[in-house]
C-alpha cells in the first residue's frame, strides 16, 4: 500500500509541477522584463520599451537614458478586467504589468518620460513644458518597424503649448531645429533666448499661426527612424529564478 500511495504522491507533483507558468527574464538598459507568456511577446514589450527610451532621448539630445531605480516589467497572460499599465514603485525600484500581446495606453508612456526627464536632466524645463513633451511623446507609435510622432491625444491635451511642438516637431522644415530647442531647454536654457537662437525669431512671432494650426485640427505627423535592431538576436532570454518570480 505504501508504495503505491508514494506513486500516486509523485504522479501529483509532477502534475503539479507541469502546471506551473514558465518564467522567462529578459533585459535592456533600466528595464527587466519577466513573462509567463513567451519569448515572443516578452521580446515584442522590451523593443517596445526600449525603442520609446531611445526615441525620446534622440529628440532631448541625449542617447542612453537611464532611470535611477530599475523598472521591472510584468508581461503576462492577459485576464479579464486587467487595469491599463501604469508604474508604481515598490521595495525594488518601478515596477508594471503589462498584458501580453498589447500596448499600454498613452498614459503609462507620459510617466516613463516624466520619468527620464526626472532622472536625466537636473536643469529643468520652464513652465508646464516638461509635461506637454511628455504628452506629445505618449502617443508615439510603433508599428512594423515605422515610427509616428504627433499623433493626438485626448482633446483635453491639445494645448496651445503642445500645438506648438507637435507643430515645430512635425514640420520637416523645423524639425531638425527643434530638436536643437528641446535639447538647450533640457540643458536650462532660457526660453526666449532658445527660440531666438533655434529660429532667429521669437516664440511670439509664432503664436499666430499655431493658433490657426490648431483651430484647424488638421495635425501632421512625422515617421521617425526606429533603433536599428533585432529583437531576435538583442534581447537574450534566460530561465528567471523562482526567488525573484515570488
């Protein structure tokens, strides 16, 4: 008899075992992802990520952005009723869920740029500047390889302030100036004396025709150039240890 119910005892924890989620861990920069939803969709949230920091810091005029605490990224199965992706900081630095084979709303990008703009310029940005960058960014698509900029957000976020960047950034005519801009005003730059210097003219001088630019509604957008890599071959996985899973 005691064989037998040692037989049955192991049969069940193999069971047990096999039922188990396999936890994979993969990482870039200052994000580590863990997934119980493959290879695949664990890779396809990293690039996501990763693409958007790199992105964001070619337009601020700096490569490599960090953040000071890791963010740790949470990419599962998807459940009924799952909140939309947002950042909260635990014991260990940021941390989010991410269902598989999704993209969080623009929201949880306008944190992770507040955040990089937090831990990567200690000048900081005039005015409400800081947060309407940010919003242009959280609406930055990535799609097959190609890369939107100026899509728009909620009316709500259409500012005259945002009208103005998303014109100035959207505008092959600008573009390449206000990335200089963008990049003096991170650095501490006086307001008026970046636009003075970026267009030889003032911010005023500009003031009347993004007011029709955005009366008008008809918003450009601007395909941008992705970071050149292969997900495949950039992102190794690797088996994540139970410990770090509890």
């Amino acid at each position: 008899m005691r064989p037998l119910l040692l037989t049955l005892a192991l049969a069940g924890l193999a069971v047990s075992t096999q039922a188990e989620p396999k936890w994979i861990e993969t990482k870039s920069g200052p994000f580590v992802v863990y997934s119980d939803a493959g290879d695949k969709d664990a890779r396809a949230a990293l690039d996501h990520l990763d693409q958007f920091r790199f992105l964001f810091g070619e337009s601020l005029g700096k490569r490599d952005l960090h953040t000071v605490w890791p963010i740790t990224v949470l990419v599962l199965k998807p459940a009924k009723n799952d909140p939309p992706p947002s950042l909260g900081f635990s014991r260990d630095g940021w941390l989010t869920v991410w269902p598989a084979g999704s993209a969080p709303p623009p929201s949880f990008f306008q944190q992770l740029a507040l955040l990089f703009i937090e831990d990567n310029w200690p000048a900081r940005m005039p005015g409400t500047l800081e947060h309407t960058f940010a919003t242009l960014f959280s609406t930055l698509q990535l799609q097959n390889g190609k890369v939107t900029l100026g899509i728009p957000p909620d009316p709500s976020e259409r500012t005259r302030e945002w009208a103005l960047l998303q014109y100035l950034l959207t505008n092959p005519e600008t573009s390449s100036r206000t990335r200089v801009l963008l990049s003096n005003l991170a650095a501490g730059a006086d307001e008026g004396a970046a636009f003075r210097n970026s267009f030889e003219k003032p911010k005023s001088a500009m003031d009347a025709e993004v007011g029709r630019y955005l009366a008008a509604g008809n918003f450009l957008t601007l395909t941008l150039p992705a970071k050149p890599l292969n997900p495949e071959i950039a992102f190794s996985i690797i088996p994540a240890l139970p410990s770090r899973i509890r």
